[in-house]
C-alpha cells in the first residue's frame, strides 16, 4: 500500500486536513493508528468531531506521532487503497523539548519513506514574520528534497482567511513549477483537486 504524508510546519493545519479530507471521501468512523516516536504503536476510533476536538490544536506541537488512516480512493474502475499519514510539524529551529525534537526527527525519517508527499502551507501567514506556521527555511527544503519525485504538491492552506490570497501569490514566486493547490481544510475547499491529484499518483 502506498503511503501518502501530510508535512509543513506546525500549525499549518495538517491535522484538520487529514481528517476533514477522510471525512469528505466518506469517512465517519476514522480508525486512527499512532505511531508515537518511542515505538509504541495503537489504534483509536473517532467519529470526526471528537477527531477535530481531540486532534486539532488551537497551539503548535499539537501531533507528536504518526497518525494514519486507511483511505480506498477510486481509481479507473476499481479503488486503491492508500495509506494517509499526519506528521509531527516541522519548525526552522532546535526545539528545547526532547520529545518534540523526537516527533520532528520521526516526520523527518517519514518524509524519505513516503511514496507521495503533499506539503501543507498556511497561506495566511506566509510573511508573518515569527508566527509558528510563517513560510521558513524548512519549507524550501522540504520542497527541495520532494521535488525529485513525481507524487509531491503543495497545499496552499487556510485560504478562508483574508491575508491569503497574498500569501499563494508569494508561494507561486517562491515556488515556480511546483503543483500548488490552494484549499480550505477547515471549510474542505480544494479538495476535488486533491483528490484527483492523489489518485493520479496511486
Ligand atoms: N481559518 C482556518 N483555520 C484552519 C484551517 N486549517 C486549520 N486551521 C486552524 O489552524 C490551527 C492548527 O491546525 P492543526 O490542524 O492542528 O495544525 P497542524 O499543522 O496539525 O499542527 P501541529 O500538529 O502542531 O503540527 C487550528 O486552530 C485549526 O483550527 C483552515 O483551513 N482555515
Ligand atoms: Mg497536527
């Protein structure tokens, strides 16, 4: 099975994308396995209000493990199952906290595994200077390194709030010929093109 990675830095809304996109594909009943940086792998069933609830973060460093959900996307005449895979955020810096220096470590090591990698950037603070989620350096090399394969697109996040639009014009500069996919998770806007995107890549 392929293995799909929502990365960026945190913040960005990895999180609500993952399960407001499994939610849009006909999702209710989310089995959501963790795989936490220590080893420790389980399994949690959510319906999706208790997912955003329990899952979502009002602050950074929400997600400290792999959290994957199995998706059956259709494809031709059949369906192709996909492993779809939430990320600890990544930051710019050492962070002071162990355990968050582990989480980032483990996306890391996810990122050279993944089959195909869709980058999620908060479109509204691409140049809000010292905001968790403002476009960073990470960002360039996230690009940089998932460029090489085909299965890589960014996500050009939170497109609901008024600063983005600014914010997608920047990231079109800074990444030119890149697939840039401008979406709202919180209101599931962009995700047809998503959609048709991923099953391209199965
Ligand atoms: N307006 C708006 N807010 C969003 C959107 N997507 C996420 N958010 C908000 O952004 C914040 C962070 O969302 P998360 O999904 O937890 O972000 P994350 O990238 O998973 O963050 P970490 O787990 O810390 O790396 C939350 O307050 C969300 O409600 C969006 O499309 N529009
Ligand atoms: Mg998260």
């Amino acid at each position: 099975m392929k293995e799909c990675l929502i990365v960026g830095k945190t913040h960005a809304g990895k999180t609500m994308f993952a399960l407001n996109f499994a939610h849009y594909l006909g999702i209710t009943k989310l089995d959501i396995t963790f795989r936490c940086p220590s080893g420790l792998v389980e399994s949690k069933t959510y319906s999706i209000t208790t997912a955003r609830r329990e899952l979502v973060g009002p602050a950074p460093h929400t997600t400290r493990a792999l959290q994957s959900i199995v998706l059956d996307l259709p494809v031709g005449k059949g369906s192709k199952r996909c492993l779809f895979t939430d990320t600890s955020g990544l930051i710019d810096h050492i962070h002071a906290d162990v355990e968050i220096r582990r989480a980032i470590a483990q996306t890391l090591g996810a990122i050279r595994e993944a089959d195909l990698i869709l980058h999620l950037v908060d479109a509204a603070a691409v140049g809000l200077q010292g905001a968790p989620s403002a476009l960073g350096e990470v960002d360039y090399q996230v690009a940089q390194f998932a460029q090489m394969r085909t299965g890589y697109a960014i996500l050009a996040n939170k497109m609901d709030l008024s600063e983005a639009p600014a914010g997608l014009a920047k990231l079109r500069q800074e990444f030119p010929g890149h697939n840039i996919i401008p979406i709202s998770a919180l209101y599931k806007r962009g995700f047809r093109e998503v959609k048709a995107f991923v099953q391209r890549c199965l």
